[in-house]
C-alpha cells in the first residue's frame, strides 16, 4: 500500500512497472505520467470491475459476510445448514401443527402418564431395580412361596395381615390417606365421649323447638324461649304456685297463702271474734300505747280481796241484809265499795266492782281473834 503524492513544476515521467510492494509514499511532480500502476498497487486487487451481479466484494468486507453466516449456523449439522435443508426436514410447512401433535402424544420422561396398554421390555426374573415390570415379569415371580408377589397385598380391597404401619397423617387430614392408631389416637383426645361427657369452652348445638320435651340437649337459647322465671328476683304472673311448708318453719322457703293462713290461726288460737285482731284489741286498751303502765298503777291502788289491808280513813256503804245468798245482792243500784253483812253478823259482802249493769260482790269473813 503506497500513497501517490503529486508535485508540482515537473516534467520528468516515473515508471512504476515490475513493482509490486511499494510502501511508504511516492512523489511525483505535476505533469508526471506515471505507468505501471494497476488496482493492486491501491488495494483493490479483489474488485473485478464486472457487472454488479457478478461483481464481488472486498476481501475484507466477505470476511466480515461470512462471519455472521457463521454466527448464524452456529453448530447446526451440515445437512441442517441451510434454510432449504430446513424445510425440506418439515415438509415445507410453514406451520409444523403435525410436530405439535407428535409431542403432545408423547408422555413426559418425569412422572408420565400412559394411556392405552403400554409395552416394554421384560426383565429378567429376580431384577430389582427401578426398570419397568411388564406382566410377563409379574406372572414369572415365585406365586407358590412366601416370596415375591405371594407376601403383596392387592391394591383394591387388600387384606392385611400381622401388623401393618403407615405414615400418620397430619391431625386435619380429611383425604383417602390411610389413618394410624396414633391418627385416630390424637383426634380421639379432642372428642367427648357419649357418656357423661366433659365439655370445656363453649359448646355449640342446634336449638330445638321451645316446645321439645326430650331428652336433646337444651341450648340457652331454648331456656330463654321457655319464658322462664329468673332465680334472681323473678317476676311471677299467674297464679304461681308452690309447696306449703310445715307450720313451725322458719327458714327462706317460699310461704303460700295457705301457710300464712294457718299461722294467723295458731296466732289468735281461740280470741273471741270482738278480739282476733290487733285493732280489736287495741280498741279494748282504749288505744293506751302504755297500757301496761295504766294497769300496774290502777292495780296498785286495788287492795287484796284476801286480807285486805285498808289505809286511811275507808268509805262505804255498810248495811244489813238478811240474804245469805251472795247472787242475791246484784242489783242496778249496787255500788263498788259497799259492803254490807248477813243477820248473824259474821259474814261480810263487799261489792268489788260493776258488770253487766250490777255490782260484783265477794264474801268476806273475819278472822278469829
């Protein structure tokens, strides 16, 4: 590769034939013909100046072509190299539906699922490995001993002898999985049992009709339906009604009306009518709140019938009477405070008080002296 460098004011020719590796530059003058030179001397000995169909490429730019050719290949076969090779391996197909399907009927190498009745090949009896077992390779195993097929259960309905195990599933397991005597062991330890059980938090049942009387369970729900009275401070309608205690009792049983009847009659006993009430009697002591009182001071001021020890100067009417016979002396004029004496002179009457529109007399006699 070389670079023609054109001076100027010169007449002289330069002759570059024969030269085939010129490096660096040349000088020449302008006006100078120079002969010899062809495309290569320029780096253009690749370029055939034909037409463009057959024109071909610089070396470098069929370098950098064949390049991303290859990029495009890649590793492909040779007889897959090509994008006619390529579809005539499809059957010119733009769409390949056929090799969809073709995949689609092949069952996947992990955890297939086979259809139909699948074939394979048959191993040798006593195999024990992971290789498939055909029918053949079932039926050559050892049925008469203990040994083989003879010690399996079958899958459906199997007959199990001895002490078979299996994993427990976990406590919520609701599935065909086989359940463990440790399975039913724990979920049994969160149930009650039918008799007598022991219920814990909150127990939940469906609400029968207000109406049941059964032995189902009774939510209180039903107990509110029923309309019944509270332990504490119940309010009663009706005609309630209850058993009646014995008549000493003293306690918080409920009293009826008929214990309190016979309680008010052990209480007035045999009171005549003018008097079984408290307002009777209270009518009979002139409403005296200090009767007691009253008494004791008019009482103490009564002398003795027996023995009578009179003080100051006693007044009275003393008369005779024949009549020997006390009743005789009650008359309407008869005053308290009388005393009269019989015709012998040895027996006193003394009128004592008034009833009955009459005096009272008592039979008095004196003491032997």
């Amino acid at each position: 590769m070389f670079i023609l460098f054109i001076m100027p004011e010169s007449t002289k020719d330069a002759s570059l034939e024969g030269t085939t590796n010129i490096k660096g530059t040349v000088k020449v003058a302008r006006g100078t013909r120079v002969s010899g030179l062809d495309k290569s001397h320029v780096g253009l000995d690749k370029v055939d100046n034909t037409s463009d169909y057959y024109k071909p490429v610089s070396y470098y730019t069929e370098l950098h072509v064949k390049a991303k050719i290859a990029d495009l290949i890649g590793g492909a076969p040779e007889a897959l190299d090509t994008l006619k090779e390529i579809a005539t391996a499809i059957g010119s197909n733009p769409v390949p539906t056929d090799l969809g399907n073709l995949i689609t009927a092949k069952a996947n190498i992990l955890s297939p699922t086979f259809t139909g009745i699948p074939k394979a090949d048959t191993a040798e009896t006593g195999t024990n490995t992971t290789q498939l077992a055909t029918t053949a390779f079932v039926k050559s195993q050892d049925y008469a001993t203990n040994t083989g097929l003879g010690l399996k259960a079958n899958t459906a309905s199997p007959v199990l002898t001895g002490v078979p195990t299996a994993p427990t599933a976990a406590a919520n397991t609701n599935s065909t999985q086989l359940a463990t005597t440790e399975f039913v062991a724990s979920g049994l330890a969160l149930k009650a049992p039918l008799v007598s059980p022991a219920f814990t938090g909150t127990v939940i049942a469906p609400t029968v009709l207000s109406s049941d009387n059964s032995t189902n369970v009774a939510t209180t729900a039903h107990v509110k339906n029923q309309g019944y009275a509270t332990l504490a401070s119940p309010a009663l309608t009706g005609t309630p009604t209850a058993p009646t205690a014995a008549s000493n009792t003293n306690t918080t049983q409920l009293a009826t009306t008929e214990f309190v009847k016979t309680a008010i009659t052990n209480l007035t006993g045999a009171a005549p009518g003018a008097l079984d009430t408290l307002a009777e009697i209270a009518t009979a002591l002139a409403n005296d709140e200090n009767v007691a009182g009253a008494l004791a001071t008019t009482v103490g001021l009564k002398a003795p019938l027996a023995s009578p020890a009179f003080t100051g100067q006693p007044t009275g009417v003393f008369g005779y009477s024949p009549a020997k016979n006390v009743l005789a002396l009650g008359s309407a004029n008869d005053v308290p405070g009388t005393m009269i004496y019989d015709e012998d002179g040895d027996v006193f009457y003394f009128c004592v008080k008034r009833a009955g529109g009459k005096g009272v007399w008592k039979k008095l006699v004196p003491l032997a002296v």
